[in-house]
C-alpha cells in the first residue's frame, strides 16, 4: 500500500470510502517497512496527521522515529481491538476518526479540577500557636487548639481551590478559590475577650493592610 512515495501520499490522504474498497490491510510491520520506504514527504504527512490524533505527541518527521512508530503501534492496537465489533475498518478511515476524537471535533475547551486540602495537626498548630504568641503572647491550650483546627479544617472543605486548565496549543493553568485561613485565624482569635483586652487591634489593621484586606 505504501510502496512508493505516491503511494504512500495517497493512502494518507484519500477518502475512508475508497479504502474501504481497497484489498484487505497489510500487516503492522509491512505497513511500517512501507512507510519507512515511502520518503521524507510521505512519513512527514502521516506523523502531521497523527499528530492530531490522541496516540501522537510528537513534531512532523521526514524519517522514522521511535516515537513515530510508538503512536503507529498504538493506534494500530484500538484499531484491532474494535475488528470484534465494527469489522476490518481501513487504517486511513481510523485516522480520520482518531483525527476528531483527539480534537473531540472540535477546539478543546477549558477543563476545570477542584481540589480541597485540609491543613495536618502539625501545620495547624505551628500556624495557631504563631497567631496565639502574637496576639495573646502564649500558646493555646489544648480545647483551644482543638477548636480552631476544627474551624480552620471545615473552613477548607468549605471553601476548595478549583484549577481551570484552558487547552488549546498553549495551556494556561488559573487557580481559584482557597480558604483564607491565616486572616481567618487571625479574626477569630482577634475577636475573643483576651485579645481585646490587651488591644490588639492596631497590629490588627496593619496585618489587614499587608494582606490587601480592607
């Protein structure tokens, strides 16, 4: 089938309803000897068309590479597996379809991941005890502790980091979201008795203002 150059162009590039005409598919390793022998212009085509595919990542080639052969075995293995069910289906008619399923038909759209992470004893505290040493100058007791990790920990599930990632041929990758969880430590503990006894409110403003808070 790709025993020459034209050859090999043509069968890259013909309608799946000709193929589909075509005497029954060579082997995989005649297939791939056939490309190999086909030309610069030949293997350059058939990697630019896999490279739309899900089973190629890499650039367009004029020779054989072995990550070329990887994305030709690949999909030669789905094409296979579905013989089963859809019957022999042409290599040029599954590159097509391989084609609309790696760009799902059309441009791929962002993609979102929402992720929550709840802060360890061991990150609480050092955070709880620094926020009790500033306001109060003493560590918390343990009902102390105990009471604001509670809060800090259902505050993070409450209030997850969602990752947008937006496809295309460069990636762009935006966080949102996320528990404030120093600020809101530092205003729970701010706004107890003990701490306002000893007037703390001026460090207050001045750590709201560091943090862009009004």
């Amino acid at each position: 089938m790709f025993g020459s150059p034209d050859a090999a162009r043509t069968a890259a590039t013909q309608a799946p309803a000709a193929q589909a005409q075509s005497a029954p598919e060579i082997g995989l390793k005649e297939y791939i000897t056939n490309i190999a022998g086909a030309g610069p212009e030949a293997i350059k085509l058939l990697s630019t068309r896999l490279a739309k595919t899900p089973y190629y990542r890499g650039k367009p080639v004029t020779k054989l590479t072995a990550n070329l052969i990887k994305a030709i075995s690949d999909m030669e293995n789905a094409r296979v597996m579905l013989k089963d069910y859809r019957g022999d289906i042409p290599r040029s008619q599954f590159i097509v379809e391989s084609i609309a399923e790696g760009t799902g038909g059309e441009p791929k759209g962002p993609t979102s991941t929402v992720q929550t992470r709840v802060s360890t004893p061991l990150e609480g505290r050092t955070l709880i005890n620094k926020i009790f040493e500033d306001l109060l100058g003493r560590g918390p007791t343990k009902a102390e502790f105990d009471k604001y990790y509670t809060q800090v920990t259902k505050r993070q599930k409450a209030m997850p980091t969602t990752t947008t990632y937006s496809g295309g041929k460069t990636n762009v990758v935006t966080q949102t979201g996320g528990p404030d969880v120093e600020e809101f430590l530092f205003q729970r503990i701010a706004g107890t008795d003990e701490a306002k006894s000893r007037k703390v409110f001026g460090f207050y403003d001045i750590f709201k203002q560091a943090l862009g808070v009004d």
